[in-house]
C-alpha cells in the first residue's frame, strides 16, 4: 500500500469540524489556521469588512453580535405561513 494517495474525511458537524486523512495505516488529524484540530461550525459577517469569518472568529462575532452569526445551521428550517 506505500505510494498510494492519502483518503481524506471530513466531518462538518453541527458544534465542530475535523478534517483528516489516513495514509500507510496511520490516521493525522489536520489543523486549522490557529494549531487546533477542531475548528467550530460558525459562520458570520465581520460588520467592519462585510468579509465572512468561519471558526474561532465567527464565534468570537457570535458572543458580540449574534445577528450576524449562524450555527446549527443543518436545523434551519423555512418559517411557515
């Protein structure tokens, strides 16, 4: 099995994300940007750059402005008439 391509998983889960991939036997967790190998499932808009932020900064936004953040976002549903 040496020299084959990696497989690679992703979990997009509803509070955390994890991404690895397992080579030669051997499962290695990927990290995110900041060293940790989870990343929270948020996404929200930075007010001062109308950017997106994902992760660790959107949840930051979350705890200060919490209309401009999603989470849990596999729960949403249409709003009925």
């Amino acid at each position: 099995m040496a020299g084959r391509s990696p497989l690679i998983g992703i979990d997009l889960g509803t509070t955390n994300s994890v991404a690895a991939y397992f080579r030669d036997g051997v499962v290695t967790f990927i990290e995110n940007g900041l060293g940790h190998k989870l990343t929270p499932s948020v996404v929200a808009l930075d007010p001062k750059t109308q950017t997106f932020l994902v992760g660790r900064a959107a949840k930051d936004i979350l705890a200060a402005s919490p209309h401009l953040a999603a989470l849990d976002g596999r729960r949403c549903e249409a709003p009925s008439r």
